[in-house]
C-alpha cells in the first residue's frame, strides 16, 4: 500500500485503478505495443524526466521550514541520475541523444508539466508536496510490473530497462519520506486539498497517457 492509498476517496482509488490498468501498460504486458509508440513514450517521459530537478528544486526553495526541506533533499537524492537510465532504454529502441535533445511535448505531456508548475508556484504546502508526490508513487507501481514485460517481449536486457527496475527501490526510499512529509499536513483544509492535488495529479496523468495512445506515428 502507498501513502495516496490510506489518504484518499473512493473516488480517487477508481483515478489510481484506472491508471495502473491503462492501455498504455496493458498493451505492453501484452507486448502488443508497437515499437514506434514505445519510442514515443521514451521521449515524451524525457520532456518529463529534464523537468524533475527544477520542479523538486522549486518544492524545496517554496517550502521555509528547514526540517521539511532537508525531507525533500533526502526524497531527490535517490532520483539522482535517473534521467540517464532513460537515455539508456532509448538507446536500446534506438532512439539517439539528438532525438532526445530534439523533443517536442504532446499536448498531454505538456498540460501534465505545466499542471506541476502551476501546483509549485501558486499552491498550497500540501498541494505542492502531494501533487508530485502521487504521480512519483503510482509510477513506482506501474514500472514493477512493467520492466520484466519489456524484457520478455521486447529483447531488452535488464540493463536497458534499469529506468523502470531502479524505481523499485526509488520507492523503497521516498515512500516513507512522503508519508513524513504528507503527515504533517493533517487538518481537515489540507487533506482536502490533498485529495484534490492528487485527484488532478491522476487526471493529467491519465491524460499523458491516453496521448501517448493517440498520437500520430510515423509518416
């Protein structure tokens, strides 16, 4: 169980159901999902994946109480260095460093962005903690099932898929982090603002997602 999964509506858990079900992830455990939008994914995750330092930089330099920015430090820590593995697993669907430099988001992946920025510049502290927050923990959830699925119908190794295995213990290590952070966040005006942060934080996920889904592919 997560932390969004204690805290959350009925609502919401349909949101997270929805998500961990999604086309996107079904059609490659089923590995019907054609090379080219794998490809696609890689490069949209990496408008996504650049923007992590500057968006967990904003967390931390919003945020004036020290105790609660040394959590955010000790959370960004264990990402270090994880945009790397994902220039890895491109490489290995063929994609190049240029292709990456090169990147133009898809409307979703960009309202999914700008959703982040807008929650770091103008939300509340547990808005701004919870909505990144959820979409790192249900990410977490998804790459467990999704990086033995690219190995075995894709012929990747598990060092090409390491972006999606490392976040395993990623999780292990900002989990509880989150559940710290979110805790002192408990009178009824913010947890209703949680709810509604990690709410929108499913829905612009589901959105990325679908676009990842829909987009034109090829010529």
């Amino acid at each position: 169980m997560s932390f969004a999964d204690s805290i959350v509506s009925t609502d919401i858990q349909q949101l997270r159901a929805h998500i961990l079900r999604h086309a996107l992830w079904r059609r490659i455990e089923e590995g019907t999902l054609e090379p080219e939008r794998l490809r696609l994914f890689a490069l949209q995750d990496w408008w996504l994946v650049r923007e992590a330092y500057r968006l967990d930089a904003l967390a931390i330099a919003a945020l004036p109480d020290l105790e609660i920015q040394d959590l955010l430090i000790r959370k960004l820590t264990p990402k270090v260095g994880g945009y790397k593995l994902l220039l890895r697993f491109g490489e290995a669907l063929g994609l190049s460093r240029a292709d990456f430099d090169a990147v133009e988001p898809l409307a979703g992946c960009m309202a999914l962005t700008n959703f982040f920025y807008w929650m770091l510049a103008y939300g509340a502290p547990a808005e701004k903690l919870a909505s990144v927050s959820a979409s790192e923990d249900i990410f977490v959830q998804i790459c467990a099932r999704i990086a033995p699925a690219l190995m075995r119908h894709y012929n990747l190794t598990a060092e090409q898929v390491e972006f999606f295995s490392a976040h395993d213990a990623i999780g292990e290590q900002v989990t509880p982090v989150d559940e710290t952070l979110l805790a002192r966040y408990n009178s009824p005006e913010d947890q209703q603002r949680i709810t509604r942060a990690i709410r929108l934080s499913h829905e612009y996920e589901i959105m990325f997602y679908d676009t990842i889904l829909t987009a034109k592919i090829g010529s």
